[in-house]
C-alpha cells in the first residue's frame, strides 16, 4: 500500500525534456500554467489540449506513468465537474426537480477538470523527466537570482526530504512487520483497531527518522559542508540553444492562449 | 505438529521491470524442538524466506503450513499464528514504542486478548528468561537502557506471546561480545529448557556450528544445503564459492592439514579441536 506512493520519481530517459536545463523546465511550466489558466474557449482548450499532447510524446514517458499521477485526483475531478454542472447558471438542457443541467455548466464543468488533469499532467512531467538533484539545483539557482537569502538551505532541505521518502517508506514497512509479528492490526476493517495500531508505528518510526537526521548532520559535518557559502558544484548548470528554443516556443504558446482568450 | 513449506516461490514486483524471484521452489520442514540454522550472504532470501514461516509475506506460488493450518486459506487466522510463531527481526530494539519495559513487553500479549493477571505473569516470565529483572526494569523507559538490554526487551516481547516456534534475524548483530554471549546463552536455554523450535538467521559460523541441530544453506533463492552443520561444513569448497566461510575451528584445521597434520577437518567447536590436536600432538610425541 505504501508503495503507491511516486512523489518525485524519475524515469531515466534521453528525450528533449530530459536533457532540457532544469532551470528552464521550472520557467516553462509557470509559463504554461499561465497559458493554460487564461485559456477559456474551445478553441483555445483545443489549442492547449494539442500543445500537451505534443509535451508528451517529446517526452517518450510512459502514459500509463501519467495516468497513475492522475488517479487518486478522481474524487476532486468528479466533484469539480458536479459542481460545475449543477450550479451554474444558464439554459437548462435537462431539468429534474430541483438539478438542472445548464450548457453553460457542463461546458464550463468540462473546462475545470480538463485544467485540473493538464495542470497534474505537466507538473509530474517536470518531476518524471528530471532528476531529484537536478530539479533542486535548478530551484536553488532560481532562487538565488530572485534574492532569496536562504536559497541554498532551502534546496538543500527539499533535496533530503526527496532522498528520504523511499528510505522512510521502507523503514515504516519494517516496523509494521515487527509490530505484526507481536499481533498490531494493520489490515483490519476495523478503525479504532487500526488508530490503535498507529503509535507502535509512529514512535518507532518518529526515532529512526531523527536517528538518521542526526547520522547525516554528523557524516555531513564530518565532510565540512558548511552551507551554501563560497561553495562550488562540480556540475554548473548551462543554458544550451536547446533552453532557448524551449523557452520560446512555451512564450508563443501562452501568446497564442492569450490571443484565443480574446477571440481572434 | 510442524512449520512446512511446500514448493514456495516469492517474487518481488511481479510483471514489472524490477521483477526478482526471491525465492524458488523451496521446501522446508522444521519440526517441534528443532534447532535451524540459515545461513547465506546478503540478498540470498534468507529474510524473505522466514517472513513466510508466519504469514507476513505470502507465496507468489507453494504452500506454507503451521501445524497443518494453511496459511493461504481465508479461514487462517494469521494472528493466532503470529503468536505461535514467534519472530523477531534484524536490530528488534528498532521496534520498541512504549513509555515502560513492562509495557512493551506486553504488547504482544495484550494483543491476544489476556486477562491483566495472565499477561503480567507473561511478561514477568518472558523477563526472567532474558535475564532482565523484573522489579528493577518494569518501570525503566526502554529507550535509556544500553543496546543489549534494549535487544532482550524487544525479544522478550516476543517471547512474551509464549510461541511455539522462534524465528531469529541475527539477533547478535552489531551488540559487542558481552551483549551477544548473554543472548546465545538464552536461546540456548529456550531450547533446551523450553523445547522451543529455533530458527536462527546468522553470518556467524562459529555460534551456528555449536548451535544448530540442521543447517538450512541458501544461495540465489534456492536451497543448497539442508544437513547438520558438520556435513555442511564439510563442502567448504561450495561454500566459499557462495561467500560464505565455515567456522574458526574447521579453518585452522584445514591450515593444520595444508602444514601436514593428520587431523579431521570436520571440527565444530573449540573443545574438538583441542582433544584433536592434544591427540596428534601425542601421537607426533610417541613416535619421536
């Protein structure tokens, strides 16, 4: 069950998006969620839903790796959509009691959930075609080129926060083991038996994770990091013409969005 | 009334490109009272292999009885089972939660579902059987004691549930040499005293020669060796080929061999090596 967990996977791969400098990926995805936000119109969600397509396929990541990102959004889709469809106001195309079914609804309906799935889409396709350390270096650099004081801190955390999920997921289905052996009821129908079942996890697995915390800060210091004063990367990110390219072609997409947006 | 393993496979990640078959076609019969040892270098499937004696992972393929309940069944209930095989893991101190020895010691008891009398006559009798005292930890927070206090908190834990069979993942592992005699000392006596079934996952050849009635010896998922610890040791050979080493004594035999010393090489313990070189030595001596 803990399995299902996929923040932050990465597919190894060798398409476009993959050797695309991280920098420029984080811009175009704010770039396309702009984009995709002020699309409003069929034509312009035509437009979009193309342009994503295309994303896609340059990015030779499995579909069905997309589509595992989208499932456990279903709740929230369906609601959005339902929301949409029964609330909003316009010409009734079906009326029962007091549901009513507008044109305006359904289109609208329509438009919220395919923003939402394109929005999670090209997010995980940021995290699927980029490396943990890669996407965090990228982020640091961004950062510090908006003044941020603690950029380096800042990606350092997330990038051992990202390195530790697996390691945790694995320690937690260890200690569930142990506390199976001695009679803990993890897989019962059973709520309190499960809340019950909660503590001999959380404590052991609360000390380990601070256990760890303290053997990196010492194998850490030990290695005189110090922070991201004064220190130097043996890989320096470079913009290739590959970035500008990119960059300009997601400009024309939020140009061209903006142009539908408007009726042209 | 037995643990057996009829023909089980395990796969890891079954129809994914990680797939691993973990386990293949193994079949194993530990009896009551017997005393197992399972050796094999790191990722054999030795820690897969014993989560099947007590239901926690199931065979992709094969059968896997306790005392004629098969685990597979639904009608098995595996928390009966999990009291009667009891299991500890690798570092067991890992797992400790509660605010006091007696406490956690009681977990597994009071899972079973005990009157508050019943359990705390357990929990004193799984303590004095790990040498800890009773009045002087019950109150004690686990996690102030040392490493090999904490290691016999976590076995008594389990201990505790009055098993049947007792399943061991290197229960020594990383305690220093004093912390380590105490608890083979103990899972001696559960065995002898106790007639507990013993099964005992180790990289120590020295302690699973003196131990161990059969030795069970896995290599890629697959049984190589099920025979008493002298026979096995005997394929030294095969065994290094595996990466795995026989114990101190058998090798200083072997070495006394290689300088001409006409002595068995299929030694266990420090007690056969002595009278067997006393023996040369007085041969060597009567012949001068």
């Amino acid at each position: 069950m803990l399995k299902d967990i996929t923040i932050g996977q990465y597919i190894p791969g060798d398409s476009a998006l993959h050797k695309m400098d991280p920098r420029t990926k984080i811009i175009a995805v704010v770039v396309y969620m702009i984009g995709l936000f002020l699309a409003n119109t069929q034509s312009a969600y035509l437009f979009v839903t193309i342009f994503t397509a295309c994303i896609i396929i340059l990015s030779q990541v499995p579909l069905i790796m997309l589509i595992r990102g989208i499932k456990p959004l279903w709740i929230i889709l369906l609601l959005t959509l339902g929301l949409h469809i029964f609330m909003t106001e316009g010409i009734p195309i079906w009326q029962w009691g007091i549901l009513k079914i507008t044109a305006e609804g359904l289109k609208m309906g329509l438009f919220m959930v395919l923003r939402l799935i394109y929005l999670v889409l090209i997010t995980s396709l940021l995290t699927l075609t980029t490396t943990p350390i890669l996407l965090t270096d990228g982020i640091e650099n961004l950062l510090k080129r908006m003044f941020v004081p603690v950029a380096h801190e800042l990606a350092m955390m997330m990038t051992i926060a990202l390195r530790f999920i697996p390691t945790l997921i694995e320690e937690a289905e260890k200690i569930m083991k142990a506390q199976m052996a001695r009679g803990a009821d993890f897989e019962s129908k059973s709520l309190l038996a499960r809340a019950k079942s909660i503590v001999p996890l959380l404590v052991p697995l609360f000390l380990s994770a601070f256990r760890r915390a303290d053997d990196l800060a010492m194998a850490m210091e030990a290695r005189c990091y110090r922070g991201g004063e004064n220190r130097s990367r043996m890989k320096e990110l470079k913009l290739a013409a590959r970035d500008a390219i990119a960059i300009a072609i997601i400009l024309c997409f939020a140009a061209v969005s903006i142009l539908l947006r408007n009726g042209v | 009334m037995s643990i057996r393993l009829e023909d089980v496979s395990y796969t890891y990640l079954p129809n994914s490109p990680y797939e691993c078959n973990a386990l293949q076609n193994i079949d194993i019969q530990i009896e009551e009272g017997e005393f197992i040892g399972i050796i094999g270098h790191t990722g054999s499937g030795k820690s897969t292999l014993i989560q099947h004696f007590n239901g926690l992972l199931k065979p992709t393929t094969g059968r896997v009885t306790v005392d004629d309940i098969d685990l597979g069944s639904k009608s098995a209930d595996l928390r009966a089972i999990r009291q009667r095989v009891g299991m500890v893991f690798q570092y067991p101190e890992h797992q400790l939660f509660e605010e006091t020895v007696f406490e956690d010691i009681a977990y597994g008891p009071k899972n079973m579902g005990l009157s508050t009398e019943k359990i705390s006559s357990m929990v004193q009798k799984a303590m004095s059987t790990v040498n800890l005292d009773f009045e002087k930890y019950r109150y004690m927070s686990p996690f102030t004691l040392s490493g090999g206090e904490k290691r016999r908190v976590a076995i008594a834990g389990v201990l505790a549930m009055e098993p049947k069979y007792l399943i061991l993942d290197e229960p020594t592992a990383g305690l220093d040499p004093k912390g380590r005699n105490e608890i083979l000392v103990n899972i001696e006596q559960l065995h002898k005293k106790e007639k507990m079934a013993v099964v005992f996952v180790t990289h120590s050849m020295d302690d699973i020669a003196r131990l161990a009635d059969r030795l069970i010896v896995i290599n890629s998922g697959r049984i190589i060796f099920s025979d008493t610890p002298r026979k096995v040791f005997k394929e030294y050979e095969v065994l290094q080929k595996t990466g795995l080493d026989i114990p101190t004594v058998g090798r200083l035999m072997l070495e006394l061999q290689k300088k001409g010393w006409n002595v068995r090489n299929d030694l266990l313990t420090i007690e056969e090596a002595k009278n067997e070189i006393m023996k040369h030595a007085r041969e060597v001596g009567r012949n001068a």
